[in-house]
C-alpha cells in the first residue's frame, strides 16, 4: 500500500514495493535533517567524512589499526574522569589535567638529547629519576656507635635525588659520644656514594662542642654512605677528627650533595 512519510516538511513517498524515494530535496539537505554531517560512500579502504561526529564507535573494527589524520584537532584525552587527562594544543605542548607521569621502565626518563650541550659533553641526557625524603644521620667513631645516644626530635636529614646527584641537609646533636673510639664520620645517608674517583665531594658544615684546627669539614668516602669530618690547618696540614675532639653535646649542622650510580 502506497504512502506519504513527512520529515522536517520534506515529503518522502513510499511506493507498495517497500521502497523510499526522497522528493523534493537534495541529498545534502537530507543529511543534513538526519544528523548524519557529510560522509561520501567510498571504497572501504578510503572514507572521507567531512562533518558530523562519530562517538561510541570503534575505530578498526575488533581489533586496532593504523590510522593517518592530515590534521587532528582535539580538546584533549578524556578518561571520563571529572579533568581531561591529557592535552596537547597546536603548538606541540602536552598538558597533564589529572594524574602523573609515571615512567615505567627502569633507567628510562626525559630525554634531552634535542636541547644544546656543554663542549666536548658525551654523557647520556635522559633525566632518569626524582625522589625526595628523610633519613636519620648519625656519627661512628671508628665505625663503631657503641653507647652514642642523640636527641631525636632534632637529629633528621632530608634529601632530593635528581638524576644520580643526592642534595642533603642535616643536623646532629648528641647526649652521649658513646665508647667507640677512631676517625670521626657523618654516617646513615640516603643513597651510597658512588665508587669512582669523580664522586669525592665536600660537604658545609658548622660543628658545636667540637674541637679542630683552623678548618673543619667533610669528606665523601666513595662506595660508603658516609663524609668523613676532617679538619685543615692554616699551614694546609689534613687530619682526621676522632672521638677525642669530641664532647657528650657536640653537634653538627651539615649541607651539600654527592653522586651516586643513577
């Protein structure tokens, strides 16, 4: 039985066969009315779809596929979070809405090898790693600790690890210098030392109740995790300090970095 179906004032005609014929209107019109945008019926290989969206769908079919856009223009990656996740405008600058960058491979990072180095640099240019945190120092005579007590709620350090350099700061007080007798050391870092002759370094201190010649400082003792406190004359004379230049009360303050093995 033959029909007439209205939409949006255009009048199809419904012939007995079943069959539609649109009258009346163009083909662009009638896109147009049914919120399908522009898409040209194509070879299945070469779809050219100008306008409308495409939302829920699967891009590949079942299972995923390589894809070239000749320009791409996006508000972000939604992970249908409350934020959009990621975002990277036409300038090529990626923005994290939510979330962290983890990297997920150890010894991988930021790769900087694009970005201009020092004369003759030959080193590798991925910054591997970042941490921060706290750490308890305290002082061995000998590399003994026997009897040395301190007061807790003061003794703490803290740290940044950036690549393989480790930047501290500390402060050490003490109520009792124990009985272990020997060379005096800064022990309880964060990370070891690393064990090669470009990782001796030098660590600010100031020391209360402990006696020195002229000046006091510390030393990296490489493969350990631990300064070595020394003292230089005025004459340029190095020694070590022990157990004897010390005192129940002796404090000290210390702050520098050090390298490690990233």
């Amino acid at each position: 039985m033959a029909g007439v179906i209205q939409l949006n004032s255009t009048t199809f005609a419904t012939e007995s066969s079943g069959t539609i014929t649109v009258a009346n209107v163009n083909n662009a019109t009638n896109r147009s009315n049914l919120g399908l945008g522009s898409i040209a019926t194509q070879a299945s290989n070469s779809v050219d779809i100008d306008g409308g969206a495409i939302d829920g769908t699967t891009i590949g079919a079942t299972s995923a596929a390589a894809g070239t856009f000749t320009t791409f223009t996006s508000a972000g990656i939604d992970d249908n979070a409350s934020s959009t996740a990621l975002t990277i405008d036409t300038s090529g600058n990626t923005t994290l809405g939510s979330g962290n960058l983890v990297i997920g491979s150890a010894g991988k990072g930021i790769d900087f090898s694009g970005a201009q180095t020092a004369i003759g640099a030959t080193d590798a240019q991925v910054f591997s790693g970042y941490e921060r945190g706290d750490f308890v120092p305290s002082v061995a005579f000998g590399g003994g600790s026997t009897g040395i007590l301190y007061t807790a709620s003061v003794t703490k350090g803290t740290y940044v690890k950036m690549g393989d350099l480790v930047f501290i700061n500390g402060y050490i007080v003490l109520t009792s210098k124990g009985s272990s007798s020997g060379d005096a050391t800064i022990t309880g870092l964060p990370f070891n030392i690393r064990n090669n002759n470009d990782a001796y370094g030098m660590l600010s201190i100031k020391v209360v109740n402990v006696t020195f010649a002229d000046v006091p400082h510390a030393s990296a003792v490489v493969g350990n995790a631990t300064f070595s406190l020394r003292e230089t004359s005025n004459a340029g004379t190095q020694t070590t300090l022990t157990d004897a230049n010390f005192t129940n009360t002796s404090q000290i303050m210390f702050s520098g970095h050090y390298a490690i093995h990233s």
